[in-house]
C-alpha cells in the first residue's frame, strides 16, 4: 500500500514537471528532469534540487509556474518548497553560490565563445584562475543583453570552485548603492565599509549606474583603493567603456583603466547559430541546425532576444518531444527573403570606394599602400558588423584574402574605432550611408 502511494504521488510530480514545462517554456531547463519528490502531504510538495543554485532558480523565477501545475495536475491548492540535496550541499563553504544569487546556467561551460567576445572571455578565465594578479581591476563593457552579466557570475562561480574559502561578493551597483544607503540610514556604516573592502574578489554588475550618485561614488572610490591596494580582484561591468559614462568623475573613471578594459560586441552569424543551438539543448528542446540557422538569421539584435525567439518557439510548438521543424519557425519569425535591410558586401565596397576616392579594382588588388589598405580593411570590418556573411566570404569579395586576413582587419578598425575619434566618426558616417 505505501509503495503504491510513493508510486503515485512520483507520478503525480512527473506530470507537474511537464505541465510547467508547457506553462513557463522559458525558464524551463533540462536539468528539471532531475528534480525528485522528497515528500507531498498536508498540501505541501517538498522538491529535491540537484544543488543550491538550481533551488535558488527555482525559488525566484519558478515558483508560481510550479503551484499552478501542481493545482492543475491534482485538483487542489499546493503550496511548494524547494530544497537542495542536503547530500551535495552538506559541506559548501560558508559563502554559497545561492547566497550570492549565482545565476544555475551563467557558467563558462554554457558561454559561446566568438570573435565578438573572445577577449573578455579569455580575461575572465584568467581573472578567476588567478584573483587579484592578472588583470585588476577587470572593466567589461557593451550593450544590453550581450553577456557581461552572464561572465561576472561565472567568474564568481568558477572562483568558489577552485577556491571555496574565498571571499567574494557579486551585485549589481544598483544594490551596492541600495545598501550603502541602508546602511547610512541604519548607522552601520562600519560594519559596510568592513564587509566590502576585506573582500578577495569584489565584482559589481553595471557600474554605470554611480553616475550622479555623488556620495556612493566617494564610497565606492574607497572601496576600491582599499581593494586595489590589497592586490584584491575587482571586476566591473558597463554598458560603455569608462571614458564613454557621462558624469563620472575622472579619478574613478582613470581607476576603471589601470587594467584592462575589454568590449563585447554583437554576435555575428555563427556565434548566434551556437548559441541558439546550446540554448536549446540546455533547456531540453529539440531543433534542427536548419531551424537553429533560421533564428540566427532573423534575430539580429541581441542574445536575449535570440532566447525570447526560442521561448516563443517552443510556446508554438506545444512543448512537443518531437523536433520542431523550420514551418513552425518561419510562421514565428517570417521566412528568408524578408530578412531586414539585406545590405551586401557590394553595397558597402560602393560606399566605401566613393567615400574614400578609391577604385573597388583598387580594394580587390595586392595593392598595400595606406591609401587602399585603410578602406578595405573598413570595408572588411563593416561587411562583418553589418552582414551575416562568414570571414571567407568577406575575404572572398575583397580579392581572394584568407579568413586571417580578414580577422586581422577587423581587430585593428575596432582597436582604432577605440583610440581614433576621427576613424570612429567615419565608420558613423559609412554606416548611416550603407544602411540608406
Ligand atoms: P548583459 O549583462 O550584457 O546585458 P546578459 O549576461 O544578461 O547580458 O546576457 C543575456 C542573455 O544572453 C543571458 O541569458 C545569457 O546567458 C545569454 N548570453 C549572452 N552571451 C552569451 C554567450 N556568448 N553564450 C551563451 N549565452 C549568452
Ligand atoms: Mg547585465
């Protein structure tokens, strides 16, 4: 009789897990298949999570998915409560990753790697295989929803693995500030001030969020000597670079550069095609490289939004076990041929040439004097910002050059779209022509 109870009620929690998944596609995760029933009575449904960063997930952003299934599934009110394996976590350092609020998927493992991010990703592997001695501080910076969140907590997670006796904290500078003035309000500022400058490794998520908030400035500037000063790690995460966030003083701004300042740019084509591919397989949906492809090609703007297509995706499909094939993601997002402006490398030769007086017979010869080398290596690069052709195919149209070629080009006109202010309002003026 109890073995048919226990049957029972596992059964009970398989068809809620795969109702959630039909309910919340979009915070549904492979992993959901490892959860286990712990114990379901009084109207209370206990939940087993493989650690605690998934009960952590679970808790924030599934919990009410999770009740309404269960209500659907049995017929009653149930509330839920989610724990972490007490076998896993039994020895876990005193600082855990669900105390930090470490985010289950944001690990290096999940993170695609590009040319678009392959130098902040590189230093944040650096910065947490050696704290405090490589790159110090660590400045991260793009546009929204192009992965620096996704990189500051895998460098907070890969540390407490490496190092569980490391001291870390990780928040946003939103809440560095919320707290701040918490604690001016409640007179601990001492107790602040200790918490945040005896750290091993101080990372803070969108620093430009101090601009104008004079007094937290004065705080955070000392935290950050007293850090810095201690060889402690900081890492910091902008949606620009330093010299770019209006209204921040100089002296913290000048402290921002003393290590390294690395970008992320915008994904091209085939980092979008993995990432949507490893996307899909962590939450446990099955698409064909065909469909995979299609995203990329229509989802330009950024990696958020490449998730939202694949939420939207599995919401059409029903949540199927089945693969879902390119009707499905056609209907969502349109086919081919409606693809956006459809600028082409000829497009960009064309207003390349006429811009800088040159002949495109010029760009496509073994000609390297500076006058014909700057306009291709810019045609190069804005044929890779601006198009979803491959390194090959811009080489291609551009006299048979290498992928290498082609790659090289395109870190030099971002290393002087940096420094160059005059290069950087040319490519302005270039790409509102092309885009015309
Ligand atoms: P940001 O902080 O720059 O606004 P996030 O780190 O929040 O961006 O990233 C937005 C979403 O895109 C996250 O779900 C993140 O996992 C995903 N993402 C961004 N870059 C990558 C990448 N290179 N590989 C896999 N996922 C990525
Ligand atoms: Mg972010």
């Amino acid at each position: 009789m109890r073995k048919k109870l226990a049957q029972d009620a596992k059964e009970i929690f398989e068809a809620i897990v795969e109702r959630v998944k039909v309910l919340d596609p979009a915070n549904s995760r492979r992993w959901f298949d490892d959860l286990a029933i712990k114990n379901f009575s009084g109207g209370l449904l206990e939940i087993t999570c493989p650690d605690t960063e998934s009960a952590g997930f679970l808790q924030d952003n599934c919990s009410s998915s999770f009740t309404r299934a269960a209500q659907q599934i049995t017929g009653h009110l149930v509330s839920i409560k989610f724990s972490a394996d007490g076998k896993l976590t039994k020895n876990k350092p005193s600082v855990s990753a669900a105390e930090l609020r470490l985010h289950p998927d944001y690990t290096f493992d999940n993170f695609v790697v590009g040319p678009c991010n392959r130098l902040a990703h590189a230093s944040c592997v650096a910065v947490s295989k050696s704290l405090g001695t490589t790159y110090n501080p660590l400045f991260i910076y793009g546009s929204a929803g192009l992965g620096k969140t996704h990189l500051l907590h895998a460098i907070c997670r890969e540390t407490r693995n490496n190092l569980p006796k490391v001291k870390m904290q990780f928040l946003s500078c939103e809440e560095f500030v919320n707290r701040f003035i918490a604690a001016i309000e409640a007179g601990s500022l001492t107790e602040f001030k200790s918490l945040y400058r005896t750290v091993d490794l101080l990372v803070i998520d969108d620093v430009q969020f101090l601009r104008e908030r004079e007094q937290s400035q004065e705080e955070f500037f000392h935290t950050f000597n007293a850090l810095y000063d201690n060889r402690r790690q900081i890492v910091l995460s902008a949606d620009d670079a330093p010299w770019q966030i209006p209204s921040l003083p100089e002296r913290l701004t000048s402290r921002f550069r003393w290590g390294l300042v690395t970008r992320i740019d915008a994904p091209t084509y085939e980092t979008r095609v993995a990432i949507v591919q490893k996307k899909s397989r962590l939450r446990g949906m099955k698409i064909s490289d065909e469909v995979a492809e299609h995203i990329a090609g229509k989802v330009t703007a950024n990696i958020r939004e490449l998730e939202g297509a694949l939420t939207s995706l599995y919401a059409m499909a029903g949540a199927t076990s089945e693969e879902i094939g390119l009707d499905i993601a056609v209907k969502l997002l349109g086919d081919k041929e409606t693809t956006g402006k459809n600028i082409s490398i000829t497009d960009i030769i064309k207003v390349v040439t006429a811009y800088y007086d040159v002949r495109p017979a010029d760009l496509q010869s073994k000609r390297r004097s500076q006058s014909i080398t700057m306009p291709r290596q810019i045609c190069m690069y804005l044929a890779r910002n601006l198009t979803n052709h491959s390194l090959e195919e811009i080489g291609g149209h551009l006299g048979g050059r290498d992928h290498t070629t082609v790659m090289h080009a395109c870190e030099k006109i971002t290393e002087l779209e940096q420094s160059d202010d005059k290069i950087q309002s040319q490519l302005v003026e270039l790409t509102k022509r092309i885009s015309r």
